[in-house]
C-alpha cells in the first residue's frame, strides 16, 4: 500500500464511530462435516466413545439448523482428499470440520495411525484456495483429539468473575479479505496435553463434545461462537481440562436455534447442493 493510500486509511479510521464495533457475519448456518475415526490399525487404540460423540454432535448442529454428514473411519490420505473436497464445493452458509480421532501436537490421525498435519487441512480453506461460495464466512474447524500426554494440572481459584460488555451488530459492508481470515479453530484441550472422555460409562463420551454439544442444544437467544466457545471453556475446565482456540475470525458469527427461526431456505439450498454432488458422483 502506497504512502498515500494508508494516511488516508488512517485518517478514515481516525474519523470512524465505529472503531470500537464488531460486524456480523451476515451469513446462516450451512454444512458441519464430522469425520469419526473410531477403529485404527491397532485395534488397542481405538476410541470407545466415538459413536456418542458423533450422535451428540450430529443432534447439536441439527438443533441449530446445519445440514450433517459424517464420514467414519478415513485413512490419512482419505481424510485430505475428502477435506480437499469440501473447500472445492459450493456452500450456502457458515462451514463447520470436526475431527475425532487420535492426535498430537498439530496434527490428527488417520485410522492406519498416518499423521495429517490440521494446518495442511486448514490452508485448503484459504480465502484464495476455497471456492468463491466460501470467501469471507466463517470457516470453523473443531479438533477433539489429544495434542501430547500430559494431564492438566490443577488450582483452585478466588477471583470473582468479572462483568460482561454488550456488544453492537453493524451491517455488513464490502472489504478486502485476507487469504487467512475468516477462520476459528478449536482445540478440546491446550497443547501437549490430553483430551479426555467419560470412560466409566461411556455414555456421555469425550468431556468436550458432549460439553459443546449440550451448549449448542441449550441456545434460545442468537449467540455469538466465541461467547459460546467461553461458555463451554468455563465448563469444561471444571472436569480438570481447558479447551483452546485460535482465531482469524473478521467479524461475530451467531448461532441460533432452529426454533428461533421458521426460515429453513439455507438449509434446504446446501441439501439440494448436497444431492446434486451425490447424482454426479
């Protein structure tokens, strides 16, 4: 940007009353795509709870009018080109990618126990790489896997919770989006550490996913992700383990239920997006 060019951008940014206000994404829900890898190589490692967590999280995207599909069991190869796929492809609304499966620092795997680096998954969404349907909506990927061995350890706490600031929606307006933007990742747990699950009865599976779940299934007013993330943070971090994000995010994305909103128009265009790829298929 020439010197011209950025004093008059800060000259623009000087002058605005809304410095200090965050836009909406002005986009509804769209595709959650799970990716349950239950069964690996060695039959020791594979996960139990894979199959609550899946039904958990299938009924909480459902519940806030996102269209599902799940892809059980993928070899580490098959999990890039699927993922590769999905950034190729038209979408409606907002875009979720949810990994369950075993894990390390940075990466996943795959069922014959094959790393995927989650960065080389996350660059296909990319603002220049992603299809035009994509740019500038908010792509959110959530990792339930472990990110080393460690356990967390714990503290207790005596400060008292602090008051919250309210927030004002603005229109959107027409901006240039940077390649990396627009992008959430959530962690289940903080690096090096585990992930862990309800493994006496197993019927609440992973801490995290049925904590995010319960979130999403409990929304009545329009909710901001990341308040929503805070939420489930605050909560899981009772059970001894603290989830963790990263954002590139540009504006606020709200969530909503599907009880909240009569209007099923987006989620029935990515149903017919979704069944015209399955005819060419």
């Amino acid at each position: 940007m020439a010197t011209t060019e950025l004093n008059e951008f800060w000259k623009d940014i000087m002058k605005s009353e809304d410095l200090m206000t965050l836009e909406r994404y002005e986009c509804g829900p769209g595709l959650c795509v799970i990716i349950n890898n239950m069964k690996f190589l060695n039959s020791e490692n594979h996960l139990p709870c894979g199959g609550v967590d899946q039904a958990n999280l299938k009924d909480a995207f459902e519940s806030i009018g996102f269209v599902v599909e799940v892809h059980p069991n993928l070899e580490a190869k098959k999990m890039e080109a699927e993922v590769k796929k999905y950034s190729e492809k038209e979408h409606t609304g907002a875009f979720f990618l949810i990994l369950l499966s075993h894990g390390g620092e940075g990466v996943v795997y795959g069922t014959d126990e094959a790393e995927v680096k989650v960065q080389k998954l996350k660059e296909n969404f990319y603002n220049t790489k992603c299809h035009d349907s994509l740019v500038g909506k908010p792509k959110v990927f959530v990792i339930d896997a472990c990110r080393g061995n460690n356990k967390e350890r714990c503290t207790l706490s005596k400060s008292k919770p602090g008051p919250s600031l309210p927030s004002k929606p603005k229109i959107q307006t027409d901006v240039t989006v940077t390649d990396s933007a627009d992008i959430l990742t959530i962690f289940a747990s903080t690096r090096g550490n585990t992930a862990d699950y309800d493994n006496e009865g197993l019927e609440k599976g992973s801490y995290f996913t049925y904590c995010f779940a319960l979130v999403l299934k409990n929304i009545v007013a329009p909710k901001n992700l990341i308040d929503i993330i805070k939420i489930v943070q605050s909560q899981i971090q009772k059970l001894g383990q603290t989830t963790e994000f990263e954002s590139t995010l540009t504006k606020q994305y709200y969530i909503k239920s599907r009880d909240n909103d009569c209007d099923d128009s987006e989620q029935k265009k990515q149903m017919e997006i979704i069944n015209q790829d399955t005819k060419m298929q």
